[in-house]
C-alpha cells in the first residue's frame, strides 16, 4: 500500500512540474493549436485500443508441467522427466470476462478524446488522471501498458487553452473586442 501511495505521489509531483513547466515557458513558445491537442487525444484512444488487442491476443501467459516417471523393477534405472511448456493469450488463459476488463481504458480515452469546447481540458485532464490511477493500481498486471495513453491525456489536457463564452456563444479566448449590441 505504501508503494502504491509512494507512486500515486510521483504522478502527482511530475505532472504538477509538468504545469509549472507549461506555465513557465508559455510566454516563449507557441501555444499549441485544438487540433494538436484534440490529435493527442486521439492518439491516446488509438493506443488503448491497440494495447487491448495486443495484450488480449499475444501470447502472454505460460504453464510449464514437469512429470518424472521411474520403474520399481531395478534400482539402478534412470528416472524419466518430462516437461511439458505451452503458451496461450490472455483471452485463451482467462476466459470473455478479460474483454471487459480491457474494455475500460478504452471507455475512458474514449471519453478524453470526444468532444471540444469549454469542458475538453477538465474531461481529458480527468480521463487522464482516472487512466494514470488505474494504472498505478494495476501496475503489477496490466497497468502498466496503459501508462504511455494516461501520459497523452494529462498532456493534451494541459496543453488544451482555456476557454470562456464570448457575445455569440462561439467559445473564444478572452475578452470581445466587437463593441456591445
């Protein structure tokens, strides 16, 4: 559990730098466009899937039987080992019910990766925070492959402008410049 907390943190304390950093050299750099960051959504999307099919079908589990056969008829015969080793996919090895399982990675990039407007940057900075816990807490099994696709999102989430309502409802930045009606 204290790993879990220890590493939970860590995630915390780089992607609070990685704010710190964003703000810091924002004045020098370009700011990134909605299609670049709507982009790295979708690429975050694409990698959950593509990480769900592999990790479902590639061959990922291995049983290895060992068996030893003697004959009682002289003392001095060779005792006979045999091992046996095959390897199967996680689906072959766990059953349907895995497919759900990967399922939810996927529903959650889905999510960060859907849509524009004013709520974009708080939905992929959520999707991404909810797929970065998820992958602490499953770090030991599947979690872990998940990592590049929460790292995508927390970045297109922090890259994403922020936004409020201008006269006509068109979600530009900052203030209007067209005088009042």
């Amino acid at each position: 559990m204290i790993l879990i907390m220890l590493a939970w943190l860590g995630v915390a304390a780089m992607t609070g730098g990685a704010t710190l950093m964003i703000r810091s050299t924002a004045h020098r750099r370009r700011p990134w466009t909605d299609r670049t960051t709507k982009r790295l959504a979708w690429t975050a999307f694409a990698w959950t899937v593509l990480a769900g099919v592999v990790l479902l079908f590639a061959p990922t589990t291995s049983t290895v039987s060992v068996s030893s056969s003697s004959s009682t008829s002289s003392a001095d015969s060779p005792t006979e080992v045999e091992t046996t080793t095959s390897s199967g996919s996680l689906l072959e090895h766990e059953g349907a019910g895995v497919v759900v399982i990967l399922l939810v990675p996927v529903a959650v990039a889905l999510v960060g990766a859907l849509g524009n407007g004013p709520g974009a940057r708080r939905r992929r900075l959520a999707a991404g925070w909810v797929l970065a816990g998820a992958c602490v807490l499953g770090a030991a099994s599947l979690g872990i492959f998940f990592l590049p696709a929460a790292v995508a999102l927390l970045t297109a989430g922090l890259k994403t402008r922020h936004r409020t309502a201008g006269p006509e409802g068109s979600g530009h930045a900052g203030p209007s410049l067209s005088p009042a009606r």
